[in-house]
C-alpha cells in the first residue's frame, strides 16, 4: 500500500528539519525529497565550473557556493549544483542570498527536472539574471537568461572553443577550462 503524503512543510519547518538530517533534501510540493548522487563526471564538470567561477569572483560581491539551498517563490528548496549569489555574507546562512547565477549539471535521472521544473522554479527567483544546464559529457550547456521582465528561450552553446559571458556578475565560463581536462572513459 502506497504510503500517505505528510502535511506540506513550510520553508521554516523544512529548513529546521532538513538541518537535522544526515543527507540533503530538496523541498518539492511541501514534501522532502532526498537528493541523490552524482556521477564521478558529473562532480568533475560541477566542481570545475565552481572553481573557475571563485577564482574569478575573488575580492567581488559575488560568491559562488556549491551547498546553499535557493527558495522559490513556487514553493520549492532547490539545491542547484553551483549558485552565485552576489547578498551580504552571512556565515549562517542555509539558503543562498540574492542568488544571481544558478548552474545544474544534468544527469540521466533528473533531464525533465532539470529542463522543465528547475527552470520554472528558477526563473520565479526575482534575484536570478541566469539559469545554466551543463552536459556532464560533452562541452555543451543551454543558458536562459533573464531579459527585463521575461526570459529567453535558451541558447546553446557547444564545443571546446565556447564562452558563455556572465556580464551580470563579470565573469565568464570557457568550455575549454571546465572540460578540457576531463580524463576519457
């Protein structure tokens, strides 16, 4: 027999449980959902984007973060893989401030979320100017951008010799510099 859905958690009473628990959570519907694993490819693409972007962002407002959670007015607690956020630096913080930049690397598992729901979620983050969806196998990453009021489509961008220009937060991502030193299969 199907277990029975929980009360939806409030943001407050998830962060409060969440913080107790030996594993991470995102919350999805008033509901905690364990977050699993990534690939060894995947935590390579992860942490090279995250280092390219602190090295860049040193003595700036900005800070790139690889634990922070986003909350989003639909709702939801995501853990992006990389976040930049540009607020006040306060130590304690569980979520992400003034989140600016938010980075998914995409698995086999989570492609529809990462395409249709993380995209909706982020783009309801008054403080987010980019939504980035790198592939974890080949240099190629889909950008959405903030434009005034409304989004783009998402452009693709493909192959070693590509940059993606992060001019909201002066930076920038060379394809070449995240995958470049991927060891082959």
């Amino acid at each position: 027999m199907a277990e029975a859905r929980r009360q939806a958690m409030s943001l407050d009473e998830f962060l409060s449980w969440e913080n107790e628990q030996e594993l991470r959570y995102e919350l999805v519907d008033g509901q905690p959902v364990m977050m699993t694993g990534g690939t060894a490819a995947h935590d390579y693409v992860r942490l090279e984007i995250a280092a390219s972007l602190r090295e860049q962002l040193k003595g700036k407002r900005c800070r790139a973060a690889l634990d922070l959670k986003i909350s989003c007015p639909t709702g939801n607690v995501r853990y992006p893989d990389v976040a930049v956020h540009c607020g006040p630096f306060r130590g304690q913080d569980l979520l992400a401030n003034e989140p600016r930049i938010v980075i998914e690397v995409l698995s086999n598992s989570t492609k529809a979320t990462d395409f249709l729901i993380k995209l909706r979620d982020y783009r309801s983050v008054p403080d987010v100017m980019a939504y980035l969806i790198f592939w974890q196998d080949e240099p190629r990453v889909l950008v959405h951008r903030r434009v005034g009021n409304d989004w783009n489509a998402g452009e693709e961008i493909l192959g070693m010799d590509a940059t993606i220009d992060l001019e909201m937060i002066g930076a920038s991502l060379s394809l070449q510099e995240i995958y470049g030193g991927l060891p082959e299969n």
